[in-house]
C-alpha cells in the first residue's frame, strides 16, 4: 500500500495534482487507515497514469471521467472529437504565429505586399519617415475601405511618384514638420506645392488631380489622421486654399478669381 507521496511519484505527478484530481471527483480518495494515513493500491497508480496521460494529451479535465468510465467505442469517438478540436487550436495558433511574425515587418502587418513595396520605394526616394507614416496610415484606412481597389490606387500613386517633382515635394515637406505655422519656409512650400499642382492640373487635367474618389466624410477621417500626424500639413492647407486649391487627401480647384491676400498669385 502506498501514501499519497509513493502515488505521485509512482504516476509522475505532484501530490497536489493528486489532490486536484480527488476534488474533482476523478480519482477515488481511500479511507484512511488506522494511523490516519490514507493508503493507495496498484489500482490507483493505474488510474492515476491514465488521467495523467489524458490530461497531458490535451482532454480537458471536465472531459476525462467521461472517457475513463467509456466503452471502446466511446472512447474512440471522444478521442476524435477532441483530436479535431485539437487541430483546430493548433491551426488558430499557426494564424497568431503568422500574425506575430507580420509584426516585424512593420508595414506589412495591415497592408498587402504593394502598397509596402511603395512605401519602401518612399524611404528608397529619402521621404521623411514622418511623411511615409502619414502615407502608411491613410492606406491602411483605405485599405479597410475598398481593399480590392488598393492595386488601382497604387499603380496611379507610383506614376505619380516617378515626377522628380513630387519627390522633391515630398522631402521639402518632411523639413517642414519641424517648423513651426508662422515659419516663412512653410509659405515657400505652399508656393512650390500650389505651382506643382496647377502645372500638373494644366498639362493632365483636373481629374488627375482630383483621383481620391472616395465619399466625404472618409476624405474628412484621412485628412484628420494626417494633421495629427504632421501637424504643419493644416497650415500647408490653409496656404493652398490662398493659392487657389483646397484639401489634402482630396485636392479641389477653388474660386480661379480668388488670389492670398500678398505677394505672388497662383499659376491657376
């Protein structure tokens, strides 16, 4: 006859787990004996292995007294159900693996393959990590949006992109970031952004301007998420509109009559 240590040790448990098991009815609790020890036999080690060896197979404790007290085709069938769901974690687990390691390529967590590859062509072009953060967030709402036309979207950005012009935006604005609404370099900028786009609208048309066609208040969330990015972007949008174009994820041609109060009026 064995104590509850010589049980444990016997079925590779720890004497709390036998414990464990006693209060949940799994595993018989013998009598104790005239010493007031209480004494285990063979039958108990069996027993005790058994739920071991389910318990550590996954079934969960709930489920164990069902299959030690089954016929052999209860049993059978208890142990598939419990395999499928078994494979089901594991499958779940693999999709949080795969999610996890997405994590360390940054963009690529919540964007497809080529919206990251022109992000990355951004950082190749020395585009302000800033900047391409603004990018990134505003393709990841656009990427909730309308998935499917993210390839579109992306196609007109990188012919876009390929204007030494637009790059060269691009990186004025990155020195801006730093400056504060009533830098004069900002009122620079918004001369160089306004002649681009006017001269880009001329030789292209309006529509090539205007391409975000998205509902307004989705251009409202965008432009929003980018002000709080870089915040000197809602100045910049303010100096535009003197220059005869509104908007920043959805650029509009304003009143052509309307001129900034000084100094030099837009080519629109």
């Amino acid at each position: 006859m064995l104590t509850i240590g010589e049980l444990a040790s016997y079925a590779g448990v720890t004497v709390r787990a036998v414990r464990h098991y006693h209060a949940r009815g799994l595993l018989p609790e013998p009598e104790r004996d005239h010493s007031g020890y209480r004494r285990y036999d063979a039958c108990a080690v069996l027993e005790l292995v058994r739920i071991r060896t389910l318990a550590e197979a996954g079934v969960p404790l709930a489920r164990v007294r069902e299959l030690l007290q089954a016929d052999e085709e209860g049993f059978a069938t208890a142990v598939a159900e419990i395999d499928a769901r078994l494979q089901a974690e594991i499958r779940e687990r693999q999709r949080h693996r795969e999610r996890i390691a997405r994590l360390t390529a940054g963009d690529g967590l919540a964007l497809p393959p080529e919206v990251v590859e022109f992000l990355d062509h951004l950082r190749a072009l020395g585009v302000d990590e800033r900047i391409v953060q603004v990018e990134r967030d505003g393709w990841i709402l656009l990427a909730a949006r309308s998935r499917d036309r993210l390839p579109e979207w992306v196609a007109r950005k990188r012919q876009q992109i390929a204007d030494p012009r637009l790059v060269d935006f691009y990186r004025t604005l990155g020195q801006a970031l730093d400056r504060s609404d009533d830098d004069p370099r900002l009122v620079e900028l918004a001369d160089e952004m306004a002649a681009y786009i006017t001269q880009m609208a001329d030789e292209q048309g309006d529509d090539h301007v205007d391409d975000a066609d998205v509902e307004p208040p989705f251009v409202e969330l965008m432009d929003a998420l980018a002000f709080d990015t870089a915040p000197p972007a809602r100045r910049l949008v303010e100096l535009l509109r003197e220059r005869g174009w509104t908007g920043w994820t959805k650029l509009e041609r304003v009143d052509p009559a309307f001129t900034r109060p000084s100094g030099p009026t837009s080519s629109a």
